[in-house]
C-alpha cells in the first residue's frame, strides 16, 4: 500500500513527460471542441422585435461568388472577395448570404457540376478562406448558407467514374445506367424521349459499358439515384460536414427533379418545340415525384439536429400555391422556405395580379412564411422583365417594395439593390453558359444576369484588376452611375431605397411580423396592403403601403377602408416615399405620381 502510494506521488522523467504530452493533447482538443463550436455557433443575434425563429422575418442575399469580387487578379470572384465586402452586405442589413456553389467542380455549368461537396474550389479559395468568411460574417450578424446540389453530380466526381469503369462496379446502381433500344442501323438509342431541360435527350450513351445513363441537365451532370439508400446516406454526410463548419443552412438546388418514375414511359408529347429546337415534352415523369418529399423529411431533422436554427430553402418552381404548399410539410416537417416564383417572375406589372398573389401567399400556405424571390442567376433581372424601358427606376423601387414591405422572408440577388440590367452575350463566340451554345440565338443563355458586380465607376467596375473579366462588365453610358460607390452617395438612389426598406422592416413590429390585408380591390392601377402588429401602441401604429403601378398620377382615399379594418386614423405619417417630400398624407387623399411608392404609419 505504502509503496504504491509512494510510487503514486513520485514519478519518473518518462512518466512527467508523458503527463506533459497527456495535458497538451488535452487542451489541444479542448481547444479544438472549442474552434469547432464557435464555427458551428456563431454570433447569430436575432431581431429584438420578435422571438420568432430568425428566418420568418430574414433578407437572405444571393451572392454568385464568380462575380462578385476578384482579389486575386484573374477575373473570376473569390471568397476572400465576399468577406471584403462584409461592411457593406451589413450596411445594406441582410441576415444572410447563399452561396451559389464553391465546391471543386468542373465549372461546365458553373460550380452546378460538383465534382467533390466537401472541400473549396480553388478558383475560389481554401477552405481557410472559407472559415474566415464565416467568422467574419458572424461577426457582423451575417449567417452563410451553402448551395446543396442533390439531384446530380459532375461527371467527374470520383463516385461517377467509379459508377462509370463497369457495369459491377459498387457504384454503378449510385446513378441511373439503363440499356438503349437497338435502332434500325443497329444503334443504339435512348430508352425513351425524355428530355433534359438544358437541351436534347437526358440520356446520355456510354460506350465503356454500353449503356445509357440519366441527366436532366447537361451530360456532365449525371442524376444521382435516389432509391439508393447509399447515396442518401453519402448527400446526408455532406450536409453534416458543412453544418459543423458553421453554415446556417442549404438552399437546395433542382431539389424537384431527384426522383424520375422507374418504368421509362415515354414521357406525353405537347405541341410546339423547345428553345433547341426538339418537340416540347410533359415533364411529370421526371419531376415532382412524391418520393422527394420523405427525403426532405430526413434532411429536415439532420438540420434540425444542429444547434442555431439551421435553415432549408428549396429552389421551386410552382404555378399554384396548393402546389407550393406542399414543400413546407404537412406538419411543417419539411423546408422551411421553399422559394415563391409565382409573384416574382409573373413578369408583368399588374396590381389585381400582385393583390391575388399576394392574397394566395396568406391564405393558402398553411400560415408557413413565402419567400419571395424576383431575381436569381437563372433568370434575366427584374429591372428588365418589369420595367417599361422608361420608368425601370420607379417599378424597381415599386418591385422592391413589394418584397420587402409584405409579409414574407425575402431574398435579393447581388445587384438587385443596384438596379443592374440584364447584359446577355451579342455574339455567339462570347457566350459562357453551354445554355446559350446549344439554344443559339433563341436562348442565349443565363450570362446576361450573371455580369460581375458594379462596384465603382472604375475601370471593370472595381471588380477585378485584369483586363479581362470572365464575363465583361458592360456598364452602358445609360447605367454608368449604377455602382455602389455611385449610389451610396445619391440619397435618392435604388441602393438607398433597398437599404431604408430594410431598416424599416427592422425597426417596425408591423412590417417585421405583423399580418398583411389587402386593400382596393378593384384596382388595376393600385396596389395597398396594410400591415399591423398584434400589439399596436403609439409606437406601434398600423403602416399603409400604397404603389402606383401606373403612367398617370393618382389621389385615393383610405378613409372607408380603415374605418373597414376599425382602424383610427385621419393622416399618415410618412415613412418612405420615393421622389417626393416626406409630408404627411392626409387619409382622403393619398396622392402618387407615376409609378410612385409610398409608405406611411397611420396617425390620428
Ligand atoms: C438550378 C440552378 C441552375 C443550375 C441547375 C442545375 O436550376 O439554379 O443554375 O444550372 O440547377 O444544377
Ligand atoms: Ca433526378
């Protein structure tokens, strides 16, 4: 006993050496733990106004790192460019930023074709620049969401080349390889007519195996094939990884297309012909399947799992609510904010469109939050599709207001706030996106709204210093001082429109989370919603938004309408008003010129 107590408290020089190793391996991974949980739990303040998770009331902003800025001199955007530029995404008051993808990839389809999910392209940086993004981010209430690309991967991604080297192969059932019907020449053809959205058969012959294989978009991105239970497994880690990196959450790309019915029907031919010139097909064979949505369910809870309110939003594409509706869960188990297209790309300023759109958004989503969106690196920019050629500056602020005025998380696309126009390719030669090769020239491809953020009125718009940017910056004489150097000074700019809107919607309970009511309902011209908190008190009034979606000016009384709602009112204070003097309006008569957009608090 004695001895062994002894021997307890003396050691030998081997045994204090191997305690000095013991406590530095100690609080080595203590200090690890301890990196790894400030990554995984950042700095993320809610708004004081609301206890509500932080997303229902969030502007996410969408950054396509290619174009946002180059530090580095070869005119592609990096990820030490976006933490430059923290300040000012802070300035403007977003809660977010998406990612468009920054895995290593290919770049066919622009970081679409991923070729490994957990790890950093080095055209964008290192995964040490990616951290740092985090961090800096975080500090400044910035959350960071990552582009999740389940549906496919590149054709260069180790587990397709696997899939691809035999028909054996563990991998092979990882992707959907079926067997062609032999054509009158003895060629081989497809096993059926289905079409990939970017062009042509979605199947693609492979002559190492002598077999087809699925993509529903370019033959570089071969489909992932969701009935096996590996792949999911393989995706679920993925997201696990980048979630214990600190990410606030996905947005999930093409999430409808990751199932196709098994049987290979062919799919109901609809007159016409696509933009590449084949016959235009039904696509319900290869998208929407009901599958999807139990997949969703247990990507759900491996967010959910993670500390913070991590985030799902999913990149759809509905014409109805009742279909929208759907990607919420029925026991709102599945996305949290699958994206609302069906206000922001109806393309034609309408108020009676807008009012019902609008309207549907409340009643029909099962009181889940809509996430508007009118602008993505899909789509030519809103400034061109609403504006009239004319008064593009007025509807801009009319579009912003919209979004960010109604009761809805929103979501803005780099140079939205900026007003910047949508500047596709005039040459086929120049064209970067295969799109616009195979669609030539009915479909020039998505270059147009992916030009390199105006930053300045230097050379490249401060974009990058080489001479030769991967897209060309084509800032027109007509849209030389939309730049943010440019706009931040000009207080009656579309950047300062954005930013008031957002600071507005922070400091006021109403827009934050209050409900929305619909007014005027039979104008075509005029658009008005009322939004008001639960708690109205005197500092907490009531706020009219009223637009004029119209040429002429126009005077309408709000009177009978707020007596309606039991409102009490004669006047509106006003909060914003594009173009005008910040005078009260008197409740009778509420006056906008062309185009006008008006916000006021109703006073009595
Ligand atoms: C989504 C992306 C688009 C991409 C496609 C394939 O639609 O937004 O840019 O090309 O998916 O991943
Ligand atoms: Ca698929």
């Amino acid at each position: 006993m004695k001895s062994s107590h002894t021997h307890t408290v003396t050691s030998t020089p081997s045994q204090t050496l191997l305690c000095v190793l013991f406590t530095v391996l100690l609080a080595l991974c203590f200090l690890g733990t301890s990196v790894a949980q400030t990554l995984a739990r950042p700095n993320w303040a809610g708004s004081g106004l609301t206890t509500e998770p932080w997303w229902k009331h969030a502007v996410f902003y969408e950054i396509y790192p290619r174009s946002f800025q180059d530090t580095n001199g070869d005119g592609i955007g990096d990820l030490a460019g976006i933490t430059q530029h923290l300040d000012y995404l802070q300035s403007l008051g977003i809660d977010a930023i998406w990612l468009t993808p920054i895995y290593p990839s290919p770049q066919v389809d622009f970081g679409y074709d991923v070729s490994d999910y957990t790890a950093i392209d080095p055209q964008y940086g290192t995964m040490d620049d990616f951290d740092h993004l985090v961090q800096e981010a975080s500090r400044r209430h910035i959350r960071i969401l990552m582009d999740m690309v389940l549906n496919h991967t590149s054709d260069q991604h180790p587990w397709f080349k696997e899939s691809a080297a035999s028909r054996t192969n563990p991998k092979r059932d990882w992707y959907i390889w079926r067997d062609g019907i032999t054509g009158p020449d003895g060629k081989p053809t497809p096993p059926n007519n289905w079409q990939s959205t970017f062009g042509h058969s979605a199947w693609q012959f492979d002559h190492r195996t002598d077999q087809f294989y699925y993509h529903y978009f370019y033959p570089q991105q071969p489909d992932l094939n969701w009935r096996n239970p590996a792949v999911k497994a393989a995706m679920f880690d993925a997201v696990r990884f980048w979630l214990n990196r600190g990410v606030a959450g996905f947005r999930l790309d093409a999430i409808t297309t990751l199932f196709e019915s098994q049987d290979l029907k062919d799919a109901p031919v609809l007159p016409g012909n696509n933009n590449f010139g084949d016959p235009n097909t039904d696509q319900s064979l290869q998208n929407n399947l009901p599958e999807v949505h139990d997949v969703m369910r247990g990507l759900r809870k491996v967010v959910d799992s993670a500390p913070g309110q991590r985030v799902l939003i999913g990149e759809i594409y509905t014409e109805k609510p009742q279909d929208l509706v759907k990607w919420y869960g029925a026991r709102h188990d599945e996305l949290q904010l699958p994206m609302d297209t069906q206000l922001g790309f109806i393309d034609k300023l309408d108020a009676a469109v807008f009012r019902a759109k609008l309207t549907d958004a409340q009643t029909l989503l099962a009181g889940n939050t809509p996430l508007f969106v009118f602008d993505n690196h899909d789509r030519p920019r809103s400034w061109d599709r609403y504006g009239d050629g004319v008064h593009n500056a007025a509807i801009a602020r009319i579009i912003a207001t919209i979004q960010l005025a109604s009761q809805s998380a929103g979501i803005l696309y780099y140079g939205q706030e900026l007003g910047m126009v949508t500047t596709p390719p005039t040459r086929k030669e120049d064209v970067k996106d295969p799109i616009g090769i195979v669609g030539w020239p009915l479909d020039k491809g998505r270059d147009g709204e992916r030009t390199p953020m105006q930053w300045s009125r230097t050379a490249n718009a401060g974009f990058t210093t080489s001479a030769t940017p991967w897209l060309p910056v084509r800032v027109t004489r007509a849209n030389a001082d939309v730049n943010v150097e440019s706009e931040q000074a000009d207080p009656h700019s579309l950047l300062n429109w954005y930013r008031q809107l957002i600071e507005l919607r922070r400091e006021h309970a109403s827009l934050l989370t209050g409900t929305q009511t619909m007014l005027d309902h039979d104008s075509q011209n005029v658009l008005v919603w009322v939004r008001r908190s639960k708690t109205v008190s005197r500092r907490n009034q009531p706020i009219v938004i009223v637009c004029n979606l119209s040429a002429q000016p126009v005077t309408l009384s709000l009177t009978q309408d707020m007596l309606r709602l039991g409102l009490r009112g004669t006047f509106l204070r006003t909060l914003l008003h594009a173009d005008e003097a910040m005078a009260p309006q008197d409740l009778n008569a509420v006056t906008l010129p062309p185009f006008g957009v008006y916000l006021g608090e109703l006073q009595r």
